[in-house]
C-alpha cells in the first residue's frame, strides 16, 4: 500500500494527481473566470477617460462662468451711470428750452429754474442720491468737514452754518457737508 497524501476538499485532483489547470475549469464551465489584467487595466484606462472627460468639461465651464463674469462686471462698470443718465436727460432738456425763449422775463425765468430744479431733485431721489443738510445738528466727521469754529454759548460740537451741501449716494458719502461748528466759551 502507497501512502497517497490526503486530498483538499477545495482542489479537485485528476486521474494522474494533478491539478487542474484554471483554464480547463473554464472550458468545463465549471468556475466563473476572473478577469485578467489585461481587462482590468483596460476598465481602468476607460475609467481614467471618462474622469479626464469630465474634469476638462468641468474647467471648460469654469472657464466660461468666469469669462462671462468678468464680462457683466465690465458691462456694469461701462453702464453704471446709465440709469442716472436717463434721470438728468429731462433736466438738460428744461435747462435747453429755457435758454432757447427770447422774450424770457425774470419771473418767468425763475418759475422755469424751479421747476427744473424740481426735476434735478426727483432724478436725485429715484438715484439714490441724498442731500446732507446738517444745519443744527452734531457734527459728524464722517458726514461733514469743518472749515472753522466759532465760540457758541450753545452747546459745543454743533453745526452753526453750513458753507456747501453734501451728498451720499446710498447712505455712502460721496461728498461731505462743509461746514463751520460750534466750539465752548473759554471760561
């Protein structure tokens, strides 16, 4: 009697008590074939592609959203004006008319500006644009510029007079009221 070693369970041994090969198996149908290498690598070179795809479409529009951005805000810095343009149109047209009448009295003159300079104020208003007129109340070095100081029995850090108009533009001043303060008594 030969002593035969003991067989596997898993490994199937063939009359001569060799192995199968894996390609046999596969020819019998009997074990589903992993796939090679050469197919693995060739899934992971298409997975590569698709993903280098996607990536280039992917900065394509990142380029494009920041081509088309640069060009709003360069639209919007070109045009910015033009909503305040409009607005003052009719106020050149008044002042035009104005100065086209012959026979112009000063009464009628004068209604003329008024009315004009009504026009002025409502294109103003629909702008944004706001008067800073800050007779009486304290000074603001943010809203306002002293030009000089007069001594006051009043209280100290008061607009007395103000000099020249200033303007903000949506709460932003673009111009500060000139003005002239109160300071104390010197006792």
């Amino acid at each position: 009697m030969q002593d035969t070693p003991p067989a596997s369970p898993n490994i199937e041994q063939t009359p001569t008590g060799e192995q199968p090969s894996p390609a046999a198996d596969c020819q019998d149908g009997q074990i589903d074939a992993m796939p090679g290498l050469a197919e693995l690598l060739r899934q992971a070179e298409l997975k590569a592609e698709e993903h280098h795809d996607a990536w280039l479409r992917a900065k394509a529009e990142t380029e494009n959203l920041r081509r088309r951005a640069q060009e709003d805000i360069a639209k919007a810095h070109k045009y910015a004006a033009e909503k305040f343009a409009t607005e003052m149109l009719p106020v050149k047209d008044s002042l035009e008319a104005a100065l086209a009448i012959e026979n112009c009295t000063v009464d009628s003159l004068k209604s003329g500006v008024e009315l004009t300079l009504k026009q002025l104020i409502a294109a103003f208003e629909k702008s944004g644009l706001a008067e800073i007129n800050p007779a009486g109340e304290k000074f603001d070095p943010h809203r306002h510029q002293a030009i000089s100081t007069l001594e006051d029995e009043g209280e100290p850090n008061r607009v007395l007079n103000v000099l020249q108009k200033g303007y903000a533009l949506n709460e932003r001043v673009i111009r500060p009221a000139l003005v002239v303060v109160s300071k104390a008594k010197d006792a």
